[in-house]
C-alpha cells in the first residue's frame, strides 16, 4: 500500500468530481439560457461562454501544476484507463472534427465515410500493435523509443523530423481554427482572437505538462461531446419525436433521396451537379476510397501526440483498455457526424432549393454575411445581394438552384442550432464545443513537440546531466516557443492549411508505424534497416506530397496525395526488411530489451533516475 | 535496462504464439470490416434496415461498433492469455478504476 497523498484523494474522487463539474456546466448553460430569455444580448451569452469555459481549463491547468518530472511528461503513470480514454478522445478529435466532418460529409455523401472509417478503425491497431508495447518500455517519447530500440541518437533524431513534419501543420490548424471560432463568436478580429486562443491553450499545459493538459482533456471532452450531441439530438426530436439522431436519420436519408429525384424532375439540378447523397465512388473512385481509410487508419496508429497518451497509463493492461475507452468516446461523435450531414441536406433540399430568391431561410443570409454561404458565385449577405448576383447567372429565374449554392463545411454543424430555431445558447454551446475540440487537439500536439525539444533533444541529446528543474525550465520555454511561432504562422493565415493537416497521418503513417511494427514485433529488425526504412518511406511519402501539391508532378496512378502514403508504406516496410536482412542480427541486449517490451509484467524497461 | 540471457523458456514461447495468434485474429476482424465489407457496398445496398440501406450503414455505423467491440474483446483475451502464462501484472492496489 501508498501512503495516502493529496493526488490520491483527487484520483479516488474522480468520478465525483467530474460528474460536480458536468452538473455545474449543465446549470450553466441553462443559467445563459435564463439570461437570453430575460434579454441579455447574443454577444454577452457568447463572451461568457468563451472566458467561462476557458476560466474552468485554466483553474484546472493550475491546480494540476507539477514540479515533478514524470508528472510533467507522463502524468505521474496513474491516469485510470476510462480517464485516458476521455482525455485521448478530446486530444484526437480536432476542431476540424468538430466543426468541418460533417460538411465533408454533406458535401461527399458516401464517400465521406472513409473519414469516418479511417479516424476510427486505427484504434484496433493502436490496442493489438503498438500502445501495450510502448506503455511496457515507459518512454516518456516516442523517439526516446526508437532510440532505445535502433541504436541511439541518430534514429531518435529521425523519429523527432517525423514528428515536427506531422505534428507542427497540424498545431497551426488547431490555433487557426481556435481564432476562427474566438473571432466569430466575441466579434473580436482573428488576429486578435488567436492570442486570446492561445492564452486558453498555454494556461493548461505550461504549468502540468501531461499531467494538467491529461486532467484538462478531459473535462474539454465533456463540454465538447455535449456540445456536439445536443443540437441533433433536439432537431430529430422535433422532426420525429425520438432524440436519437443517430437511429432517426435512415428516415432523413430515404427522404433526401426521394428529394433528389424531385430536383432532377424539376430541373433544379441536373445530373452532373448532383451528387447522390447514398451512391458510392461519386467523389472518390474505388481505390482511393480504401486507400484513404488504410492510410487515415495507419496514420491514427502512428501519430505521436496520440501514443504518447498511452504512456500515462498505471500499467499495460490499463493502457490497452484505454484504447477501448478512447473509441468508444470518439464513436460518439463519429456516429453523430453523419446524421448532421443528412439532416442538413434535408433542410438544404427542402427549404433552401426551389425558393425563390427573396424568400430563403434566415440562416443563409446570417452566414452569407460571414462569407460561408455564397449564392450565384457572391456572398449571401442580403436579398438584395442574392438578387442582383442571380440576375447576371444565365438560366436563373429567380428560384434557387442546386448549382447556385455554395456552402463553406464548416456551416453545417455551427448553422444547425439555427435551422432548428433553437436559443442562442444553444449556438453559444456548440461554440464552446469547437473551441474545446481545438484547444485540447493543440495542448496535445504542443506538449508532443515541445517534449520532444526538451526531453529527446535537450536531455539525451545535448545535456545528459541536466537536474529536474532545469529540465522542466527548458521544456516550458519550448512549449512557450512552439506555440508563439505555431500561432505567428496561423495569423498568416496559410492558404493550404487544411490539405496539410490530411497529409500529417500519411507522413506519420509512412514515417513511424514499419519502424514501430517490426521493432516491436519482428527481433530481427536491425538498427539499419529502420533507419534506412524511416528515411525510405518517409523521403517517399514527402516527395511525393511535395511534388503533386507545388511540383506540378502528375498523379501516381491517380492516387490522391491526401493518401501518399500507399506509396511511402510499402517502401518503409521493404526497406526495413531487406536492410535488416543484410545486416548482422541486433545485439543480445537489443533483444533481451525486446523481450522485455513485450512481457507486461516487470518494471519499466527504461527508469529516469531524476523523476 | 536488463541484461538477460536470450534462452526462452517453453512457457514463454507458447505465450508469445498465442499473443501472436491473437493478433493475427483481431487484425482480420480488423480487415474485414475495414476494408472487406465495403467492398460489397453495392450489393449491401439493396438491403434496407430500419431505413439504413445496409452497405451505407456498415460505413456509417456497423464498422465502428465492431471495432470498439473488438477492442474490449482483444483485451479481455490477451489479459486472459497473460494471466494464464504468469506474465500478466500484478492487480492494482487501489480498487477497481472509477467509472
């Protein structure tokens, strides 16, 4: 037995301290609600949601705070596995999950699904191939591992360019979006709205490292799931009495389907702007499909802002277990994603095309006005607007027409508290929802490279000696560093940030998951051949990304290079191999260490003696 | 990290070949409803259930039942098998995790 200590007491009384913060937040939302209907103005709901909400992340940012080491990289390993599975999910789902799947949905139909499939399919490899294994060798990196496993310095400094290469991309999308919800929904400008971003994603990391952003993670799941449930959730209530979407929306699609015929009879599309919402291969064709799920899935499993969440767990049974938890926490969402497409498409095919121009729903021109809903090639922003651009499209007769429309992805689930002439709290919540979806993506993916800086540069790599505050000095600057220049590059606004933050799972995937595999579970994996397969596959996948994107090179057999990495696997694997084959078979000590990885039970194989 | 001879011991080696098995097992359930009964959209399609044409719902929903229940399925069996090979952990100390 351990002494009893103030961490166990708030470890033992988890459940009642989550479930106080889940009622008080539910009284909170209905407490704005009161206020609405008493005449508080949209933009005062909106501002309290934001500092509230924040204010809450922050608290517990620093009453996590840490001076430990382990604490500060791992969580102290006492993270219990439905814990890890909450705050693995919040770190997983970005505000790209949040706001854009189900306008990817809306917009692709079927097709989209391969999202859906690859975001959540990864998890049986993460659980079966890789989690337990890491947990078991008790980095506190994924490159400390690749260290270990092939021989030094030189393969962890190829594990830390794979990891920048996947996870720096990804952090500006997450501040990018967090400015963009901030600015939408304090009316204050983007510039502007991401510091304030910022400020929310530094209070919960810098001072706990793991440890605060783990306990954070978990009460930004909270928020966000109810925040995305919810407003479909009221929406398949008012339509068919039952409030669970995600069962009612077969009815939608049968309805959306029998629309489509209706549109295509009444000539307000025609077949080539029509994409049937059901009908598979109509965006993506057959291989591109798979290729995209199988690259999406190996991505989840290589990421490694994602495993190094498993390396908080109490032992490698938990850290398997959380894997299960973790799904089942992004199933939620993932199953709640499709019903917002079809209910949307429903109110679109219903109520927006065949009207006529002076008579569309108000939502439209409400985020017309924002530049996310154009009609004729302009922003929606009035009936005057829409007219006027309608006048000058040959063929248009002053009804709306399925080509005339373009929607912004994002509008789909941020319009939907609107199109169900739900409150403004309501629209406030699914803010808050978003911003926790992007506020904890970045604190994971910050806490991933500036660990990575810290711990396997700066520690095993410059100062071996180093004392535990020090080290703990220097990751925190870092963390400070990554973030100010990951939000700089957001407040350029890049053009191509979203294509990059898709080509972050094929790079991780061709970069990490051959060397993490077959050092795992192939004991004849050499030190070459990983470092020749990493430098392989990976040369390969960016290359390849590169030269289709900015090269003009064409297509490989038409693949798109969101899945590049169909190229750059394949290579990695085959040039582990073979180096591997041609080269003497790894130490004794290499393959006592691999035995240890895979026997759960025993220490940790790798000890900090300064935790 | 600790040195030890390289000699595996019989025990150790059937562990290893049933985790292994194991593994090959979850990763064909993996597969099949990955990649494999996509394949098939078209003709699960002409099966309607409650509304859902099948082949859409497998991608939408069926599919990502089947992996969190293979998840918490592959643990419960790889616990199993390492309890059975005296490899597993010790229980934790402090009750069974919150929920």
């Amino acid at each position: 037995m351990r002494l009893p200590s103030p961490e166990d007491t708030f470890l033992n009384n988890l459940g009642r301290i989550y479930g106080t913060y889940v009622g008080g937040f539910v009284a909170f939302v209905i407490l704005l609600a009161v206020l609405e209907q008493l005449g508080v103005p949209d933009r005062i709901i909106g501002y309290l949601f934001v500092f509230f909400t924040l204010a809450v992340y922050a608290g517990i940012g620093i009453v996590t705070r840490t001076v430990k080491v382990s604490e500060y990289y791992v969580a102290g390993r006492q993270v219990p596995a439905v814990y890890n599975g909450m705050a693995t999910a919040a770190d997983w789902m970005s505000g790209a999950s949040f706001v854009g799947l189900a306008g990817t949905l809306y917009a692709l139909g079927y097709d989209g699904l391969a999202y859906v499939l690859g975001w959540t399919g990864g998890f049986v490899l993460v659980a079966v191939l890789v989690a337990p294994y890491l947990r078991k060798f008790g980095a506190y990196t994924v490159p400390d591992f690749l260290a270990a496993r092939f021989g030094g310095n030189f393969a962890r400094l190829l594990g830390i360019v794979v990891l920048f290469a996947c996870s720096f991309t990804y952090v500006v999308a997450q501040i990018y979006s967090t400015g963009i919800i901030a600015s939408r929904f304090l009316g204050i400008s983007f510039e502007i709205a991401i510091y304030v971003g910022l400020a929310g994603i530094l209070l919960c990391s810098m001072l706990g490292g793991m440890r605060a952003v783990t306990w954070t993670q978990v009460a930004q799941y909270l928020v966000l799931i109810i925040a995305y449930m919810l407003p479909v959730a009221i929406l398949s209530a008012q339509k068919f009495g039952l409030p669970i979407a995600q069962i009612t929306y077969g009815a939608v699609l049968q309805e959306i389907t029998v629309l489509e015929q209706q549109l295509l009879a009444g000539g307000l599309a025609t077949a080539e702007t029509l994409k049937p919402h059901l009908a598979p291969f109509t965006s993506l064709d057959p291989f591109n499909f798979f290729a995209l799920i199988a690259c999406l899935m190996i991505g989840t499993a290589s990421l490694p802002h994602l495993l190094m969440r498993y390396f908080t767990t109490a032992s490698v049974r938990d850290a398997r277990r959380s894997v299960g938890w973790s799904l089942l926490f992004i199933f939620l969402l993932y199953v709640t994603a499709p019903a917002y497409a079809a209910f949307a498409k429903l109110e679109v095919y219903q109520n927006v095309i065949g009207a006529g121009l002076d008579a569309l729903p108000e939502w439209i021109y409400t985020y017309g006005r924002l530049g996310l809903v154009d009609i004729c090639g302009a922003h929606a922003a009035s009936v005057e607007a829409v007219q006027a651009a309608c006048a000058e499209v040959t063929g248009n007769q002053g009804v709306l027409r399925l080509p005339d429309l373009a929607i912004d992805r994002d509008v789909i689930v941020i319009a939907t508290p609107e199109i169900a002439g739900l409150p403004y709290v309501i629209a406030g919540l699914v803010a808050a929802g978003g911003l926790a979806a992007s506020i904890s993506t970045a604190d994971g993916l910050l806490l991933a490279l500036a660990n990575a800086l810290s711990h396997d540069v700066y520690y095993r790599m410059i100062d071996r000696r180093a004392p535990a505050s020090r080290r703990l000095l220097i990751a925190r600057l870092l963390l400070l560093g990554a973030a100010v220049l990951a939000a700089y590059v957001a407040s350029t606004r890049p053009a191509d940030i979203l294509s990059m933050v898709a080509w972050a799972f094929s790079l991780a995937a061709a970069g990490n998951f051959p060397v993490l595999v077959l050092g795992i579970w192939w004991r004849r994996c050499t030190s070459a051949g990983a470092i020749a397969g990493i430098i392989a596959g990976f040369g390969v996948t960016f290359y390849y990304l590169v030269m289709t994107q900015y090269g003009g090179m064409p297509e490989w057999y038409g693949v798109k290079n969101i899945s590049a990495a169909v190229f750059g696997l394949p290579v990695g694997f085959a040039v582990t191999i073979l180096v591997s084959l041609l080269t003497p078979a790894p130490s004794s000590e290499v393959q006592a260490l691999i035995d240890d990885i895979r026997r759960p039970s025993g220490d940790p194989v790798m000890r900090d003696r300064t935790a | 990290m600790a040195k030890r001879p390289r000699q595996r011991t019989p025990g150790e080696t059937l562990w290893w070949g049933r985790t292994v098995r194991l593994a090959i097992s979850a990763l064909a359930v993996w597969f099949v409803f990955g990649f494999l009964v996509h394949g098939f959209v078209f003709q699960l399609n002409d099966i309607t259930i409650a509304d859902f044409p099948l082949g859409f719902y497998m991608a939408a929903q069926g599919s990502l039942v089947v992996f969190v229940a293979l998840i918490f399925w592959f643990c419960g069996r790889q616990e199993a098998i390492d309890r059975n090979a005296g490899v597993a952990e010790p229980e934790p100390v402090r009750g069974e995790m919150p929920l």
